[in-house]
C-alpha cells in the first residue's frame, strides 16, 4: 500500500469518526431539544387545564349564584302573591256566613286586652255586625264607623289614649315575618 493510500485511508477513518461525532451530538441536541420541547408541551398542557378547570369553577359559581338569585326571586315573587292573595281572601271573610263568630272572638280578645275600653271601631259595612257581637256578648260599648278598620275592630279606651286593633289582616301582617319562614320553607320542598 502506498503512503497515499495510507493517509487517504486515515483521512477517511478520521472523516468517518468525525462524522459519527457529529451525527452522535446531532443526536443529543435533537434528544434535549424533543426532551424540552416535551417538557414545555406538558407544562403548557399542565397550564391551560389548570385555567381550564378555574374557569369552569368560575362560569359553575357564576351559573349557581344566578341560579340562587332566580330562585330567590321566585320564591319572593311566589310569597308576595300568596301573601296578596290571602289578604283578597281575609277581606272577602266578612261576606261568609260564620264571619259574625270570628267577629264575636275578635271582639273577645281585644275586650280582654283592654277592659277598659268605652268604645269599639269597625269598618262601615261590618258596624251592624259589631252591634250585634257586642249585644250578643253583653258588652255596653258605643260603636263607631272606621273606614280604616277592616276585617274586624278596634276597641278605643277611655278619652282615645289608648285602643286596641285586632283584625284578620292585622294578624296577617302581625304573623308574616314566621309565615315568610313557612311559605319559602313550603316553596323549597
């Protein structure tokens, strides 16, 4: 062999090494560029579900308190209509027949309240009724016409210092606070 083949042959070994060099760190440049192209893929992925997860937290809170707050409305909606209906209801008792006992116990229980009382106020279309509760119970007490006293009376003492009103929409109203607890507890079962 011929000193040219020699070093033909080195030159060519050495190209051979260098290139298997390179291919080699080509190898474990392209492995770390995969590895922290992997690496910035599951943490972007990691990312987006994490926002992904907060938003549906979000838009689910969002969608619950809306929810809440519609039926919330409807409940108060529900309970102002019940509320309205039952004192159409209360102001139509005077029309029933068996209005003239609930009277005659209205009457009763304000005349305990205030046994002082001198005189007694209803609204004008129930003064007859109201006399004849009082007869009915012996009660000597003058009967007045109130127009702003509906579905039952107002018992009035002495000089107008001190009355008592005790009417079916008062008792409404008077009760409406622990009605209001019943009628949303009824509405959420």
């Amino acid at each position: 062999m011929s000193l040219a083949e020699i070093l033909e042959q080195e030159v060519q070994g050495e190209i051979t090494a260098i290139q298997q060099q390179a291919a080699q760190k080509a190898a474990e440049i392209v492995a770390q560029a995969q590895e922290r192209a992997q690496s910035m893929i599951e943490s972007r992925t990691r990312l987006l579900a994490s926002e992904k997860a907060a938003a549906l937290t979000r838009a689910r809170s969002a969608a619950d308190l809306d929810g809440n707050a519609q039926q919330l409305n409807a409940a108060n909606t529900l309970q102002s209509r019940a509320f309205v209906q039952a004192e159409g209801q209360l102001k139509a008792i005077p029309q029933h027949p068996e209005y003239p006992q609930i009277l005659a116990r209205l009457i009763q229980e304000a005349h305990a309240a205030l046994p002082s009382a001198d005189a007694i106020e209803a609204n004008p279309a129930e003064v007859d009724a109201v006399r004849q509760a009082t007869q009915t119970l012996g009660l000597p007490l003058e009967v007045r016409p109130n127009s702003s006293v509906a579905t039952g009376v107002r018992l009035v003492g002495a000089g107008g210092k001190t009355s008592v009103q005790n009417t079916l929409i008062g008792r409404l109203q008077a009760g409406r606070e622990t009605l209001s607890a019943q009628v949303s507890r009824l509405l959420n079962e």
